[in-house]
C-alpha cells in the first residue's frame, strides 16, 4: 500500500469502465461515478469515495485497493489544459497526504471538479 503519510502521484490517461471487482467492495447505496485508467492500476471515483487499485506482482492478479472518502478532503485544486500538449492536473490535499494527479489529454479535468465538488461542498 502506498505510505499513507507521503505524497503520491498518478497519472490518468483515459476514462475507462470500472473493473468488475470494484463490484464486490461497492456499500450499500454506493454507484460508480467514472473511472479512469493509469498504464496498470486504476481510479474509480463513486457517490462516495475515491478507490485506487493497485495492480501488484508480474501478472497483476494481486490488486490492493485504498480508498479517500471524500468526507477526507481538505481541498482541492485544479488546473486545465489549454495547449496542443498540455495536460491538466488534480490535486487533492487529506489531512494525512497529498495527491496529486497528473491528467493526459483524453482525461477531462472539468468533469473531475464536478465530481468531487458535488461531493465535498
């Protein structure tokens, strides 16, 4: 599991569907909101948390899952991409790390904001 006291970084190429194991750790009442894909592991942002799976080992069968409720969110910032070759970024402050999230051009920063905007204020 990523050192919960650090920073971490990921950076989001596309939006994808959710994994169906994601199914299995859903609580009652908790719908997937979007997803989106890293080179391996994954984001799935829901009605109520963030969860990131972390594909481990040479096959990555092994799949370790943590979660940010967005009850733990300090703040957040954004930034968008305006160039040819600009990606934007998301950055999300708990009380215990930082996140910071790199988005590639198919990644639409906006609807990030909205998400997590509708589920914090």
């Amino acid at each position: 599991m990523e050192d919960i006291g650090k920073n971490v970084e990921y950076t989001f190429i596309r939006e994808s569907d959710a994994p169906d194991e994601i199914q299995e750790v859903l609580s009652d009442g908790e719908e997937v909101v979007a997803c989106y894909k890293t080179v391996r592991d994954y984001a799935v942002f829901t009605n109520k948390r963030i969860i990131f799976g972390d594909k481990q080992g040479l096959t990555g069968k092994k799949i370790e899952l943590y979660t940010i409720p967005f009850k733990a969110i300090l703040m957040y910032s954004t930034e968008n991409a305006r160039g040819f070759l600009d990606t934007g970024e998301l950055q999300i402050l708990t009380k215990f790390s930082r996140i910071k999230l790199n988005l590639k051009k198919k990644v639409d920063v906006r609807q990030l904001d909205k998400i997590i905007a509708n589920h914090i204020l």
